[in-house]
C-alpha cells in the first residue's frame, strides 16, 4: 500500500493557505477557524506516519518511498511552524516535534531499529497524535464560544457552506 502524499500536500496547500502563510507576519493572532483547519491539515499528515514507520518494520519500501517518507516529514515541520506562528497553540511543542523527526531519519534508519525501539518511536507518534487532537478540541470550544459571543462572525456560516 503507498500512500499519495503528492495529492494531500496538494490539498494542503490550496492558494488561500499559501497566502496566508506567507503573506507576510501572522496578525496578532490568526483566524481561529483557518486554525482549525490547518491543525486538521496537520492531522492528515501525522496519520501517514504509522504507515510508514511499517513498510520501514516490514523491510518493504524503496527508493519512492523514502523520498515521499523525507517530503512528508517536511510538510510536518512546515505545517507546524504556521500553526505555532498563529499564537493559538502550545501542544505539541516545537521541540517535542523536532524530536519525533529527528528520531526517524529515514525509512532505512527506521527499518534497522528493534523492536524496543520501534515500539518507543511509535509510542512517541502517539503522545503527538493525541496531544494535538486534545489541541483541535481546544481550539474548537474556543471557536464555538467565540461564534456564540459574535454571530456575526460568520465562523459557523463558512462551515455550513461546505
């Protein structure tokens, strides 16, 4: 099984968010409902992770995979730098992230790892997973309440529209 990466960093990275990314500094804080979407972005990206650390376990990858493997790990790191830019979250942290990537070089690296050390890779996956899951919650409440104060703010009205 091999996982498109081409195809969600495509979806990713749609003109709107690259303007927003770089559009220069971040205001004070960013739309909490483009964070939300680009935490939910993020997400998409962590779950291909398990896959690959896998196909490493499984001795089953070639020189395409670790290629898309090392792009995916880049998207992670670039998706991360926008979230944390927009001020609205602190978990995970940068170097908690850092540290999960830096810990998993390459496919090859991976697949020469034992057990003991897949199995704390893969537990290391897993805070990250959940800590930003426990993020996107925190951030939809935030949102809610936010739209409940403003029902102007036309928040939930760009999410019915979809």
């Amino acid at each position: 099984m091999q996982l498109m990466t081409t195809t969600s960093v495509t979806k990713r990275h749609s003109p709107e968010r690259q303007i927003l990314a770089h559009g220069g500094p971040v205001d004070a804080r960013a739309a909490s409902d483009d964070i939300v979407v680009w935490i939910e972005n993020h997400l998409e990206s962590w779950r291909q992770i398990p896959h690959y650390i896998g196909v490493a376990r499984g001795k089953t990858f070639d020189a395409a995979d670790e290629d898309q493997f090392l792009e995916l790990k880049g998207v992670i790191v670039q998706e991360l730098e926008m979230v944390l830019a927009s001020g609205e979250c602190n978990w995970p942290t940068k170097d908690d992230v850092h540290e999960m990537m830096n810990n998993i070089p390459s496919l090859r690296y991976i697949s020469q790892l034992n057990e003991g050390a897949l199995g704390n890779v893969e537990h290391q996956w897993h805070l990250i997973y959940i800590r930003w899951h426990a993020t996107l919650g925190q951030l939809k409440v935030k949102c809610r309440e936010f739209e409940a104060l403003n029902p102007k703010s036309g928040f939930l009205n760009r999410w019915r529209s979809w």
